[in-house]
C-alpha cells in the first residue's frame, strides 16, 4: 500500500505538507537528525526526545476530492471508469467525492517528498513560495501561517489545548476564538476554560516536492 497524500478542496500539496509537529520540551532542544521516519532533538543537557513525522520522506499518491464520470453508463456497457476532479472544475458534474474515497486507480499525481524540519521562522520565502498565497510578503506569510495554525486545538490527551503562532505577539491571534483566549494571575494561558499551551515559532515539517512517476 503506497503512502497516501490528501488533498481538501483547494488545497496545495506544500500547504498540507508543511505544517506543525508534537514539540520538544522546553529545556533548549535543537533538531539532532531525521532517523527512521522521526525527527530526533537534542537539549543543551545532552538529553534526546524524539517525534514520529506525519509525513515523512517518500513517494506518494495524491487523492483529490473527485466524482465518477458517466458511472451509470460505464457500468452498464462494461467500460472502463472514467474520473473527473475538482480541481479542474469549478463545479463537478455529478455527486462530488471526498479525497479520503478516491480508488487508487483514480489517482493522477504521484510525488516524491524529502521532508526535513525547521523553525517557522527559518523558512525562506523560496519554501514560502512554493505555497499558494495570495500576498507573499513576509506580512503576508505571517498572515496565511497563523490563519491555518495560530487558533488553538484540542491536545492529544483532550484535557487542554495547544497552538502554534508564528510569534507570541498578539498579533498572531485573530478571529472570533480570540475572545475565548485569556490569562489568569499566575501567567497561565487557557481557552474555553481549559488550558492552553502557545508554542510561538514552532518547529514545523518542511517539504521538498518533485512529481514521480506513477506506480505500475
């Protein structure tokens, strides 16, 4: 079974690739290495903590979201499936498909990814721009990364909440959840009442993308 690629509507495949990962704990850890399809951290004490990539380095098949063509027809006259995909359409003619129930015959992209990992802030605009944004300045790329990951989301144990701003000014929260966002006497951060973990300039999987050739 190939690794499977993703794509929501309007989606990129850079954008859904480059994205936040579980972070170090805080004690001045670094990247190490990418080892066994996980990124490897060292701290200033000598210590290791390590996290598994949610796509690691590969060849991969994209789904998009997709819809029979003439499935009736084809079915009825024993012909081949034919597929037509969103992406090429404003609208789809028949029932629209979600990315997640594409057969694998279906699928017309196949790419071969090298993901390495970096702080937010350490990417170029070179990685920026391989990214659909509309404003590529560097306002621009500040504005399109806290619009997908500065407002907050439930942690893995569900008992609080974690985001991921580009910085930790308050410049990086916008949007209604901002009112849910408060700080008590003791500094400590919650949202919707629960906690709240801020992780400004996060470590995060960078992507480098090249098409390949489709598996037989």
């Amino acid at each position: 079974m190939p690794n499977i690629l993703r794509l929501k509507q309007n989606e990129s495949i850079n954008s859904v690739l480059l994205r936040p990962m579980e972070q170090p704990p805080e004690g001045g850890y670094s990247l190490d290495e990418i080892h066994d399809n996980k990124a490897w951290f060292e701290s200033d004490h000598d210590t290791c903590w390590t996290t598994p990539l949610t796509h690691p380095s590969g060849k991969y098949a994209v789904k998009e979201t997709w819809c029979y063509n003439n499935y009736e027809y084809n079915i009825a006259h024993d012909l081949p499936m034919e597929y037509l995909y969103h992406a090429d359409y404003d609208s789809l003619p028949y029932k629209k498909r979600s990315c997640r129930t594409m057969p694998i015959e279906a699928v017309r992209y196949w790419v071969d990814v090298e993901t390495t990992v970096k702080r937010v802030q350490d990417l170029t605009m070179e990685e920026w721009n391989k990214i659909r944004i509309n404003d590529n300045s560097k306002q621009g790329v500040v504005n399109y990364y806290n619009s997908l990951y500065a407002k907050p989301v439930k942690n893995k144990a569900g008992d609080g909440y974690v985001c991921y701003p580009y910085d930790n000014t308050i410049n990086s929260f916008e949007g209604a959840y901002v009112r849910q966002i408060n700080v008590n006497d003791d500094n400590n951060w919650t949202y919707k009442n629960k906690p709240l973990k801020i992780c400004p300039n996060p470590f995060i999987q960078v992507p480098k993308c090249r098409k390949a050739e489709k598996n037989k």
